[in-house]
C-alpha cells in the first residue's frame, strides 16, 4: 500500500521581486532664475545663452533680469532667442525657486529671497558676515557655493578655471602697467635677442602661479617660483614640462630677488582665514622704482604688506615708487571668458539636476555634488562657517538620510 505524501500548505512566494530601494524617479523641470549683479564690480554672469539655449531645449524654464549679461556682453536678445523669459522687475527674478548668481549674497538680496530656495553662488569669505547667514538660515535657504563645488574627478572646476583665468590674465597686466605710458619702467616685458629678459618673481605654486608661469615663460621672462610646499614646486615643474628656479619662501633669499626683479606676484593660497604675508614693507622699499607689484591673494587679506584693495576703475597705486595693483576678482576684468568657464560648470550640474528629479534627489545619488551645499533647508552644513561665526552646525549626510 503507497503512502501519500503530505500535501503542504504555503503563502511564500520563491519569485524575483523588483528592486525598490532607489529607483532614480522620472526627470523635473527646473525653473531658474538669473538676477543682474549690481555689487563688488562683478560683471560676469552664471549662465551663457548657449548654456540657456540647452537648458530650455530640455525642457528647463529660465527667467533673467534685463541686462543681466550686459557687462560680458551678452545682449537680451541672445537669451530670449536662447528661449529665456527677460523681465525688467526684479522681484520677477527672485521668485524662481533656483537662483543662480555671480556675486555672493548680499543684504540687499535678502528681503527678495524666498522661503525655500536654492541658491548658487560665490561666498567671498572675506565679505561673510554672521548676520547674513543666519537670515538664510531663517528663510531655509538651501545654497550652493562656487569654491566649494567639486565635480566627479574630487576637484573644485569653478575655483580653477578662475585660478587659471587669473594666472594668465596677470602678465598681461604686469606689461601693460610696465609700459612708460602708464609710469612703468618702460620695459618690455619678456626677452629679445641681446637684452636680459625681464625678470619675474612669483610668489605660490598653484594653479594661479602656474598659469603665471606658463604666460611669462611663453613671453621670455625669467621666472622664479617661491612656494613653501615642495609638492607644489615639483608639481609646477612636471605641469610645465622643465626645470624651474624654485625656492621655499626664505626672507633673505625672497628680499634678495624682489630687489631686482621688475615683476612680483602674490598667488599664495590659504585654506583657512587671511594670506600669510610674505613680503614686508622694508623689502617692497627696496625694489626698483617701476617695477609692478600683482597681489592676486588681496581677495584674503594678501600677502604684501604694502597691498591695499583697488578697484576696475582705479586699479593701481604707488608706494615706494612700485606700482602696486590689488583689484580683487581679477576674472572679472575678463567677464566673458569667465562666464563661459563658470557656465560650462553649472549648464551640466543643472541638468542633470532636472534628470534626476531635482537637486534633493541628485545629492542623494551623487557625493560629489554635495561638498558645494553650507546651507541645506536652512541647516548650515559647512563646518568651517560654523567655527567662524559660532553657528551651530549639522551633518549634510545625516540631514539627506533623514529626508528618506
């Protein structure tokens, strides 16, 4: 007799489930907004009508502010060809919930500001007051700054396309102030056959000495390069492709160069609050009558003693009888190749922004995007910022899991 198997009863199901955990959702408009910037001599702008022209053509909305583009000469009609919405009020701009700005904010952006809103630009911490941020914080602002935006290779694009603008633009202001039109001592900078070059000191080995370097060397100068980092001295050199004279910053050895050098140029870098300064008063009073003095550190306090901060209008000064020039956001005076550098960074990173539903969702999925955010919702997420002002702060990351 065959013994029947027990017929067993079950609710589990062995089938394949879909995947739930985080499906990226369908793509978002984005609406934003581009206000004409009316402070700190700021003649870029964020957004080129090419830049314009892709966003709109993929379904994005643009509203920008009459003349917005005027000082990089970007005329009106570009951007409504480019499909952009041109108001002449300016609250109109505001109101877009993605306001994209080449200037910092300032007070006079703050009663415009919307609860909610996102906003990408500089910070210029040498400008940040504790006041600012906290009425940001109030209005749960969610901010992107520019320094601090990474793409996905880990480096900040903005920060060296301006750095590299800086660099080059730096020589063809040494002889334009070098020429005996504009006082200088009427040499010309670099070499020809039979005279002795000019002769350039540059004090940084980054991006921005870099370029310097790169331009004064294309030009025939004679280049020396002061850097208290051997790494950055070894990596100007590889970059450049030959042997340098490098020094680490040494007094003697600095005031010994500057006394004959027709070119200096302050391009060192600080991580943390004001540029070391490197060259003191005594060693500015003994250079050559003429020579020309470029503080691109001024932005941080700058690394002359001698240096004062100079305008577009009225960009140098003498003391000693050098010709000091100290204009902050060199980049600036050449707004239109700036503006396409800065667009070429933000055209891409809003779009894909719109992808992936918006920016809370493009932060999730991607950790490189958040590095630039020190406000999320109006929680400020820079540790630095927070030190400096005695803000309380909070972990980006911790802020975007308790979103899920």
């Amino acid at each position: 007799m065959s013994q029947q198997k027990p017929i067993i009863s079950t609710s589990f199901s062995f089938e394949t489930l879909e995947e739930t955990l985080d499906i990226k959702p369908k793509g978002a408009q984005v609406h934003i907004g581009i206000p004409k910037e009316i402070t700190l001599q700021e003649n870029r702008i964020a957004l080129t009508p090419d830049a314009v022209s892709v966003l709109v053509s993929n379904g994005h909305h643009v509203t920008i502010e009459h003349n917005a583009g005027e000082a990089a000469h970007f005329a009106d009609k570009d951007y409504s060809e480019a499909g952009a919405k041109v108001v002449y009020n300016r609250e109109d701009v505001y109101k877009a919930p993605i306001l994209v700005k080449s200037a910092p904010v300032v007070e006079d952006d703050l009663p415009l500001l919307q609860f909610n809103q996102m906003i990408i630009s500089p910070i210029h911490l040498s400008i940040l007051k504790a006041e600012l941020l906290q009425k940001m914080m109030e209005k749960r602002i969610t901010a992107i700054s520019f320094e601090n935006l990474k793409d996905d290779s880990g480096t900040y694009p903005i920060v060296r396309s301006m750095s590299e603008i800086a660099g080059s633009a730096v020589m063809l202001i040494a002889a334009q102030y070098l020429s005996s039109s504009n006082h200088g001592k009427g040499v010309l900078l670099g070499g020809i056959s039979g005279i002795a070059p000019t002769k350039v000191i540059i004090l940084g080995a980054g991006i921005v000495g870099e370029y310097a370097a790169r331009a004064a060397l294309a030009l025939g100068a004679s280049v020396k390069v002061f850097d208290n980092s051997i790494y950055r001295l070894k990596r100007l050199q590889n970059n450049i492709g030959h042997r340098l004279w490098t020094s680490v910053i040494e007094p003697r050895m600095l005031a010994k160069q500057l006394k004959t050098c027709e070119v200096a140029v302050g391009a060192l870098g600080s991580d943390t609050g004001r540029t070391p300064i490197v060259v003191t008063d005594e060693m500015v009073s003994s250079m050559r009558k003429g020579s020309v003095i470029i503080d691109v550190s001024i932005d941080r306090g700058g690394c002359f003693e001698t240096s004062e901060i100079t305008t577009h209008e009225n960009p140098v000064f003498l003391k000693y009888g050098v010709i000091h020039y100290c204009v902050p956001n060199i980049p600036s005076g050449f707004a239109r190749t700036a503006s396409q550098a800065i667009s070429n960074v933000l055209m891409p990173l809003l779009l894909k922004a719109g992808d992936e539903g918006g920016f809370e969702k493009l932060i999730w999925h991607n950790i490189h995007a958040r590095s630039g955010i020190y406000l999320f919702k109006g929680a400020l997420t820079n540790f630095h910022l927070s030190e400096r002002f005695s803000l309380k702060y909070t972990d980006l990351n911790l802020l975007i899991a308790s979103q899920r």
